[in-house]
C-alpha cells in the first residue's frame, strides 16, 4: 500500500495507522488520514474531470453521469423504470406545485404534510422536519424541494424504478448541513462520519448512537426490511443484512457488501477501523456534494437529475476501496 500519512512514514490509510497524523488530522479537519488524496490518486481524478474544465458544474455533473453510469451498476430500485409507465396524474402534479409554493412563501410546513410519490406512496414531512415514508421514520433528510422540482411534471417519474426505496436510500446517504457548521468543519465530521462496517456499540466519545454511525448501506437494508418484514430479526453477523434482499436489489453495491460477508476474515480488521465521511449533504433543502474550494470544504449544489442523485448516491452505499466508494471519496 503507497505511502498516505502526512509523515510519510506510515503504509497505512485508515484513521489508527499512525497515531500522530491521525490525531492531527482529524482534530485539524476532522478528515481521516485516508480523506486526503494522494499525489497519484489527486492524478488519476484530474485525468477524469479533465474532459469538464472550463464548464459550469452543472454541464460537468452532467459529464460524470454519462462516463460512469451505468444500469446493470445501480441498484433495481434506483433504474429507469422499464415497461408500462408508472403512474402520475396531474393531481399529483398540483400537489407537489402547492406544497412548493407554500414553501417558498413560509419554508417548511409546521404540520405534517403528506405528499404522493410515484408508484403509490406517500411522503410525509413532519412538523419536526423529519421524514417518512408510508409511516417508516427516514433517519435523514431529504431535499424536499429538489424532489418537488422533478415531481412537477407527468413525464417525469419514470426516472426511477422505485421511488420508496430510492428515497429510503437517499436519505440514508446525506446529513444534514446548517450554515453554522461550515465554520467549524472538524467538528461537524466529527459528529457526522459513518463506521466501515455496522456498529454494534454506541460512540461514547461523541455522544452518537449506533444507528447514527452505521454505513449507509446497512441503513437501507434495514430500512427496507423494517417496510416489507417489519417482524425480522436483526442479525447477529458484522453485516446486518438480509442476503436474500440484498441479492434481489443487485447492482455494485450489493455485489461489494457480499463480496465483503465472503471473506470478511481478511478485511474485518481494517474496516472496523474505518471512518467514511459524508459527501451528500442536504442544505436548505436542496442537495449538494461537499468539495474542496480555496482548501476548505464547501457545499457545492447539485442539479436537479435524479440520473446524478442515483449515481452518487449508489457511489455512497458501497464499501470503503470499492470503484464506487473511492470515486466519490476523490471528487473534490
């Protein structure tokens, strides 16, 4: 393994390789030693973004979707959805205009709002500013009024397969980021990154449940289980997850993660001891990707194209060192 530390001296890249910049990584930035590109790696994603230089982000974006995404890659939910049309009225349509508009006017509703999504369920925004969908808490936020700007159209909710279980895995994948915390981004990392593998003990050092550290991934599995087998089980395994769903929602993700249970002697260790930190982050309601401006994170907002949601948001459920993962680790 190349050399990562800022020492230089450790072969090591995940946060306890080498105490001294480990600490002083993640008390500096609250980035982990393995955050920090390497010089090759710095290289190799230039080479890729190189084609969008000059560009506005959105036509860069835009760049990124149609190099990478590919449908056999994404998850059965996250596709474009193939045969009849799924339907969505122009009551639906309407719905999703007032809620906007009201929204514009006052922001966030102070009761509960429930809204239609394709396919037949329903969204409902809380009064506390929290999410569910068919009674099923979120544990994140969503960009509500991304979602709206798409959901504005009849034409338009084909995009996606299934747009519970996209939503459940979108909100599973994000934090949420206020304006405060851009001034202290050590901390809000610290109060913000996911373990490499499910955790089965509560963060006491900085007060977070396991629920609030477990990888998005296992967040999803669970999530899903809990809409279509509310009865199951949790397991016992270091990767709490039904094998059968996780076979049935295909795509990179799944293939990595049972890779993972495969031979999980190997790598157990050394993902346990990985910190993963958010790139989704959803701010004032809209979805942005956390970049590096001027040597300092910053959210950069995101075009409203579920093609770019589901792309990164796929990036996001797979496991450290994947393609996907590493990828969306160095888009900077």
């Amino acid at each position: 393994m190349a050399q990562s530390c800022w020492c230089g001296h450790s072969t090591s890249d995940y946060i306890h390789g080498c105490a001294i910049c480990s600490v002083l990584s993640r008390q500096m930035t609250g980035l982990t030693v393995g955050d920090i590109p390497r010089g090759d790696e710095i290289e190799l994603m230039n080479k890729i973004l190189a084609e969008g230089r000059g560009l506005t982000e959105e036509q860069r974006f835009s760049l990124l979707v149609k190099r990478f995404q590919e449908n056999s890659e994404l998850p059965r939910s996250f596709r474009t959805r193939r045969g009849p049309a799924i339907r969505w009225s122009e009551d639906d349509v309407i719905t999703w205009q007032q809620f906007l508009s009201v929204y514009q006017q006052y922001g966030i509703h102070e009761n509960q709002v429930d809204l239609p999504l394709p396919g037949g369920s329903t969204l409902s925004v809380l009064a506390d500013g929290k999410f569910a969908i068919d009674n099923v808490a979120l544990p994140g936020k969503l960009p509500v009024v991304d979602i709206g700007i798409w959901l504005t159209s009849t034409e338009r909710a084909g995009a996606v397969n299934d747009w519970k279980r996209f939503l459940f895995a979108m909100s599973c994948s994000t934090r949420e980021l206020l304006p405060e915390y851009e001034r202290d981004w050590a901390e809000w990392y610290r109060f913000t990154s996911w373990h490499g593998l499910e955790p089965h003990v509560t963060d006491i050092l900085h007060r977070l449940s396991a629920l609030d550290i477990t990888h998005p991934y296992m967040k999803w599995m669970r999530l899903i289980q809990q809409d279509t087998q509310p009865e199951a089980q949790s397991r016992n395994g270091f990767i709490d997850a039904d094998p059968a769903l996780m076979q049935s929602e295909g795509g990179a993700a799944s293939a990595n993660w049972e890779w993972l249970i495969d031979n999980g002697a190997t790598v157990f260790q050394h993902l346990m001891e990985r910190f993963i930190t958010p790139k989704l982050v959803v701010m004032n309601d809209r979805l942005h990707l956390l970049g590096l401006v001027n040597g300092q994170p910053a959210p950069i907002p995101l075009m409203v194209d579920p093609q770019l949601w589901r792309l990164l948001i796929s990036w996001t459920l797979q496991p450290p060192h994947s393609v996907g993962g590493t990828l969306l680790k160095r888009l900077f």
